[in-house]
C-alpha cells in the first residue's frame, strides 16, 4: 500500500512527481508530425537522465511475464491502448499520442501521462481526449477521506459512459510511493459506496483508458503493446494523488497546473 506518514517522504514523493511531469512538458514542442517515436524516447531520456538526474523507472523493466520493456517512455498512438514502445514510428498529422513516464527520485517513484495531438486532430480524437481528461479529474475529484475507490471508477465511468465511449477494464491505476506497482488496484468504474474506504496519506494512480468503440483489448506480439481490439481510438491520460484530510493533493500537476488538454497549433 502506497502511504505517506510524514511530511519529509512527501516533500521526496513531490519532488519525484514534479521531475515526472517535467518530462511530458518538455517533450510537448517536440510531438509533431515526421517525428518517430524512438526520437521522443532518446530525448525524454537525455533530459531526465542529464537535465533532472534522475532514472528511469521503465527502462529494462520486466515484471513476470514481461520481455525488458526497452524505453523510458511508453508511446501509444491512435488504437493503441497503453505501453506502446517505442521505435521508427513516425507521427503523421491527425495521431493522437500518449507519452507515459516514470521516474525514480531518491527512491520514490513519479509516474504520469498525457495525451498530444500530431498536427490538427480528427473530432473524434478531440472529443476522445478531452473526455477522458474530463473523466481523470472527475475520478480525482471524488478523493477524499471516507469515500471509496467505488466512487472514484463510478465517477469516471459516468463522464465516458455519458459521451457513448467504453472503459477498459483489464488496466488499472495503483498505489505507488518507494513501490513502482503497489496495493490498491484502482479500477475505472465501480459502485458508489463500495470498495476500499480511502484514508489520508494514500498514495495511488488514477489513469483511465477509454475507447471509442469496444473495451477489449489485446496485446501484441511485442509483449508490452496493447491495442483496440476492433482499432478504435483509444485515450488515456493519469496523475498520481494523495489523500489528504480534507479531500486530494494531485502530485503530478504540469507547471501550468493542474493539466490542460494539449495545445492546437
């Protein structure tokens, strides 16, 4: 179970949170279209290796059952749900892109993504993204002592369920802190009132994936890339929250806050 108990761990975990978030912001002017996702991958990693020093939390990482995943971000595009990896794909205009990053900080764990446009995205990739941004910080803001993770994933699936999109099921947030993948299983949808009863100092993700067309999913050959499995597009985007007494901290916020949905050139 990620729990913070002091306020000396959680200047650390902020910290390795703000490193994080500093990476998807950096890549920002650098997703456009002609660019592969392998370029992406080779700058992410030199900035937080050179700039912020600090390590990636992906590279060579291989949970049971899992081939090393290669690189420091995951890049999934369009129908590809999560952990997509990257190498000589080259963004076209209209992608859609999630760039996932984690990153160890003095032995915490900073762990968020985001969504990009490549160039001038299609209506449905927009209104894909923008409800499932909508649906993330529903989710967020249902966080508070005394409320369950029932009443987080019932948040998110209203948002998704209201605009006629899915949620995928088999991928979920957790708990994290000096732990990469810990107790909760946070799930996006549930019951009001049912669940774990959420307590200050909790630490989890909350990252849901929505599909345009269908929830199932499949994984590719790869080993780490999942997909659509009727090649709808998918979206994700994720923060890492604490509980506090009085409702959530988001630890992940972008330097321009708490997050927007990226920018139309």
């Amino acid at each position: 179970m990620g729990t913070i108990t002091n306020q000396a761990d959680l200047a650390k975990m902020r910290a390795a949170c703000q490193d994080a978030a500093k990476v998807l912001d950096f890549i920002t002017p650098h997703v456009k279209p002609g660019v592969t996702t392998g370029e992406l991958d080779r700058l992410c990693l030199e900035y937080l290796t050179d700039e912020l020093r600090v390590e990636s939390a992906t590279v060579g990482y291989a949970p049971p059952g899992y081939p090393p995943f290669p690189g420091a971000i995951c890049t999934s595009v369009n129908h590809q749900v999560c952990h997509g990896i990257p190498g000589d794909k080259v963004l076209k205009n209209g992608d859609s892109l999630n760039i996932d990053v984690t990153i160890i900080k003095d032995g915490w764990f900073g762990d968020t993504s985001r969504m990009y446009y490549v160039g001038q995205p299609s209506p449905l990739a927009r209104r894909l993204v923008e409800t499932t941004y909508e649906a993330m910080r529903a989710g967020i803001m249902a966080v508070k002592p005394g409320a369950t993770l029932g009443d987080v994933g019932h948040a998110i699936q209203t948002v998704a369920h209201r605009e006629h999109f899915s949620i995928v099921r088999e991928y979920c947030g957790h708990g994290i802190g000096q732990i990469y993948h810990d107790e909760p299983q946070v799930l996006h949808y549930g019951r009001p009132g049912e669940g774990l009863v959420l307590q200050p100092g909790m630490m989890f993700t909350i990252e849901p994936m929505i599909n345009a067309g269908k929830p199932q999913t499949k994984q590719l050959p790869d080993g780490w890339t999942v997909v659509t499995k009727d090649r709808s597009l998918s979206a994700q985007w994720e923060h890492m929250v604490v509980v506090t007494e009085t409702g959530y901290e988001v630890l992940t916020s972008w330097p321009d806050g708490f997050g927007s949905y990226p920018p139309i050139p």
